[in-house]
C-alpha cells in the first residue's frame, strides 16, 4: 500500500501533555479516596486546578519529595547512612551492599518511624540483608523474629551473621530466620502471635495471591495487632514522566527467578482497598522518596508535573502505611485486582 512509504508523524511530549490537559479539563474529577501526608486518610473529591503555580512545580522538581524521615533520638541522619554503609553478611567485604544502602535508607527511616515506641512480639518478613533489621534491634524494644525465603536448596531456617563497623570497632550479629514461601505454605506460627508484623517491599513481588498472603498476616497478629507494609508507588513522578516520553516502567526480568523482580505495584488508594478488604483499617498511608531523582532533560517535563501536582502527596517513589487488623477478612477477591475467577469469588469494591 502506498501509505506505508509515508513519514510517520512525530508528537512531542509538550503537545500530548496539552492534549491530555484538555481533556482532564473536560472530564468531571471523580470522588475517590485522597491519601496525604503522614497519619492523614481522608474521602473527598480529586480536583485538578486548571494549572498550578509554578512554585507546585518547583516542588516536584525537587530531588526528593514527602514528609523528612524520623531519626532516632542521639544520632543524625549522616552517622546512620555511615553506619548502614559498613553492613555485611556472612563475611562478605564491608560496602558491598553500599549500593542498596544508598538508594533505600531513607525508606528504612521512614519504616523504623512507623514502629518507633512499640513493644511486643514483631515478625520481620523477608528480613534479609537486615538494614530494617539492624535499626528495629537498634532503635526499638520490639522483641524480634524474622522470617525469609531463598527457594530451594534453603529450608526450614538460616543464620546468619551480620556485622557492622562503628568508630573502627566491627561488632557482629548473629540472626536466624524461619524459611517459607508465604504464597504456598501456612505461616509456621500460631495464630495472634505477634503484635506487629512488617511486610516491607515484598507484596510488589507477589505471583499468585496477595489477598492469601494478607489473611495469613491477619491470623497471626493479634486482635488490634499492627501491621506496616511497604511497597514502591507505581504512580511515583518518574513513571508519570517515563510514560509520557513512551519509555516502559516494567521491572527487567531476574536472574534471580519470578520473585526477584516486581511482578504488581500498586498505587496508594489501590492499597488502602486491599488492606480494608483483608481486614484492616489503615491509620496511616503516606508517599516519600527513598532516593534523590532528578528530572530528565526531556521538552514538556514542567508542563507534565503542573498536570500532576493535583496529586503531589502521591506521587512519592513508596507507599508507607501503617494499619490495624481489628475486623475479619471479607470473602473471595476483590474485582479492583482480580480477574477470570468464578463469579462468586469475585467481590465488587464499587
């Protein structure tokens, strides 16, 4: 066909943005559940301003963006980082980790805020390489057990041993942690154990059935018992600007296997959802990034975040909450995350 020999036409990012400016403009905003900043849930309807300031844009151009990280009382920010920096496990040379340490510390700050003050039994799922691990032992009165997965040859449990360099003296750390697939087996644990369970950066690995996996948590907390999950924000300013310069935000595949990469992230109001589903009540939900980011040199980037800064206490690189398990689990799946089931498992969330 003739056509074919025809020049594709090109879009640049500004115009597309100002096609989907007019067309959010011509859209009624629908009522959806807004999350804020730390310890704020709240219902109201989501309105795009025509066109925020450029002082809302100036913000989002920041290198990072949410609430400041807690720290714990007799320290800074910078002795942490310095100390997380030495971490090594089973004799590996200190600083290889350094990379992971870099880019997630501040989301372990953050994590260890939403726990700071309790006391009680705490599980740590998939606890290793033990940065959480090391600021709860630290920094908590929490009584600890950890649990992990590493597939086959690995079962039942593992120690292993950690060690840290402070003030030119290293000092080690012996830590053992139950071995279970939580997606196919039964938590080895009686039910209400724990007062609080840390699910952090595990659900966006999940293959088979988040809602299973919750439910086991829900058992084995006790009633009222706290449960602080984490996970990356899939709606985070750099995929917005990724999608929009048509640059795919799916995790590569791993050599790791199927669990070691993202297989589902979420968005905050599709966690509140699950977490109320599974019986939950969230009493904190917030977005904060881990790591500096910086903009890329792409035409229409400003005008790409004044479309978002509607939104901008969603828009971190993580979802942080905080909820209580105080009423049962719901029946089936909800249909906001689940498909191609019997009809009757499927539960509408609208």
């Amino acid at each position: 066909m003739a056509g074919h020999d025809r020049p594709i036409p090109t879009v640049s990012v500004a115009d597309r943005l100002r096609v989907a400016g007019l067309r959010l403009a011509r859209s009624s905003p629908p009522a959806v559940r807004r999350l804020g900043r730390r310890g704020a849930v709240w219902i109201g309807d989501a309105v795009a301003p025509a066109r925020p300031g450029a002082a809302a844009v100036e913000r989002l151009r920041a290198p990072v963006i949410g609430p400041a990280p807690p720290v714990p009382a007799g320290t800074t920010p910078a002795e942490l980082r310095s100390l997380l920096a030495t971490l090594a496990i089973d004799g590996e040379p200190p600083g290889h980790l350094d990379g992971y340490a870099t880019e997630a510390w501040l989301r372990f700050l953050h994590t260890w805020g939403l726990v700071a003050g309790r006391r009680g039994a705490c599980l740590e799922l998939g606890s290793n390489p033990y940065f959480l691990t090391t600021l709860l032992d630290r920094y908590t009165e929490l009584d600890l057990q950890l649990a992990n997965f590493f597939g086959p040859p690995y079962e039942g449990s593992l120690t292993q041993v950690v060690s840290l360099t402070e003030k030119g003296t290293t000092g080690r750390r012996s830590w053992t942690s139950a071995l279970f697939n939580m997606e196919e087996e039964v938590f080895p644990y009686d039910d209400a154990s724990f007062d609080v369970v840390l699910f952090c950066e595990i659900l966006e690995h999940l293959l088979l059935d988040p809602v299973r996996v919750l439910n086991e948590i829900h058992r084995v907390l006790k009633p009222g018992g706290q449960l602080v999950l984490t996970t990356p924000n899939v709606g985070r300013r750099a995929n917005v600007i990724a999608l929009l310069a048509g640059t795919n935000l799916y995790d590569p595949y791993s050599g790791h296997g199927p669990y070691g990469r993202h297989n589902r992230e979420y968005t905050p109001h599709e966690l509140d959802g699950l977490l109320r589903f599974c019986g939950y009540t969230p009493e904190a939900i917030f977005t904060a990034d881990s790591s500096p980011w910086e903009p890329p040199a792409l035409d229409g980037v400003d005008e790409a975040l004044r479309l978002v800064a509607w939104r901008e206490p969603d828009l971190g690189q993580y979802i942080f909450s905080s909820s209580r398990a105080d009423r049962p689990p719901r029946a089936g799946r909800p249909d906001t995350l689940y498909r191609s089931l019997p009809a009757d498992q499927i539960v509408s969330l609208a």
